[in-house]
C-alpha cells in the first residue's frame, strides 16, 4: 500500500510534511521522492504537470520580488 509521493527538497520546509503536494495525507509508510521516476503515486502524477507549472509560476514571482526588492533598496538609499 506503500505509495512514493512526489516531494522535492524545494517545497520542503524545516517542518515535515503532513500532506503530500497531492493532498494525500502521509503515513509512516509513504515515501518521498523528488524524482518523478520513483514516484507511483497515481495521484502526484496526475498533478505532475499542475506541479511543474506552479513551482515555474513561483520561479517568475521570487524574479519578480527580487525586482521589488532592488526597487525598495534605491528608495530607501534616497532617504537620508
Ligand atoms: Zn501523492
């Protein structure tokens, strides 16, 4: 019953995850992987492309913060 999950090292905070990204909660049988081939979740693969897209969706929006961010920086170098 044992299923692999898909859970990369980027989505895994300090804390362990209780859920999968599936929405499968996880028992002390599931496993981990970040690797989609080790992965037979039937769940997780049907999120695989769903997944994919939103960690490249969250690639654009940590660019676009650190833009905001270099924005913030001059305006506060103005500022005596
Ligand atoms: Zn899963």
């Amino acid at each position: 019953m044992s299923k692999t999950h898909y859970y990369p090292p980027f989505l895994a905070g300090d804390e362990e995850a209780e859920r999968g990204p599936c929405g499968v909660w996880l028992g002390e049988t599931s496993k981990l992987s970040g690797d989609w081939r080790a992965v037979d979740c039937a769940r997780c693969l049907k999120k695989r492309m769903a997944i994919t897209a939103s960690s490249e969706s969250e690639e654009r929006a940590i660019v676009q913060q650190m833009g905001d961010m270099a924005d913030f920086m001059r305006t506060q170098q103005v500022k005596p």
